[in-house]
C-alpha cells in the first residue's frame, strides 16, 4: 500500500472512529448515511442489503449470498443495486481495532432523474422504473 492511499485510509478510520465511540449502528446528519462500529466478532446474522454503498475501514466482514461467500477488508466496498438476502458475520475485529464502515443507502426511486440530469441517453431513460425491461 502507498503512503498516500496508506495516510487516506488512516484518516478514513480516525473520521469514523470519532463518530462511533461505541459498538453500533449510528446514523448521521446525513440521510441514508451509516456509520458502523463493532469490537467483538458476530455470531452469522440473516438479513437483506437495500441498495447502497458500503466502505470498509478498518476489520473483515463475510458476506454470503446463496452458495457464495465474500470477504471485505480494509479500503473495500460493496456496491448493490437491488434487495439481498444475505448472511453476514463480522471476522476481524478487536476492541483496540475494531471493524469500522460506513454505508449509504441508494434512494432507487430518485435514479432516473438523477440519470436524466447528466444528459446520458438510452432505451431506458424516461420511463418509470417499472418500465425498464428485466435483463435475463
């Protein structure tokens, strides 16, 4: 790792770290923003990931989807774009380097104005989501 990406990452972690002194989920000021915070290893968690954005500061997460299990560390992210069912387990993590994210829920209903904005052209734009064909 270079001391750039190094010292970005570093100042990644501190930023999260102040704002989750504890063990949690914290919410912040900023709609769909998440800051998560966990110093002991998980017990594997059933769930579903909305489509967001996660970034991995600092420990290890496993991810399973179906029959396929991913890891994500340090300066990793995860980007989903519809509804998983997933299990999730935090690996790596210890009270003096805890396993620090964050996430950002992706609002799917703002996507195609926010798409129009940018001027991009294609079969798609214009039409409610519900519209758009299924890719199979």
């Amino acid at each position: 790792m270079t001391d750039t990406r190094h010292s970005r990452q570093q100042e990644l972690i501190d930023l999260i770290a102040r704002f989750a002194e504890t063990d949690g989920d914290h919410p912040t000021a900023i709609e769909g923003l998440t800051i998560h915070r966990r110093s002991t290893l998980d017990m594997p968690a059933c769930g579903s990931y909305k489509p967001s954005l996660a970034l991995i500061a600092q420990g290890t997460k496993q991810v399973t989807l179906a029959d396929e299990t991913y890891r994500y560390s340090g300066s990793d992210y995860l980007l989903t774009a519809v509804d998983l069912p997933v299990t999730t387990k935090i690996v790596e993590a210890e009270p003096d380097k805890p396993y620090l994210s964050m996430s950002y829920q992706i609002d799917t209903g703002r996507l195609p104005g926010l798409i129009a904005q940018t001027g991009v052209t294609g079969p798609c734009l214009g039409l409610p989501p519900a519209a758009w064909p299924s890719v199979r």
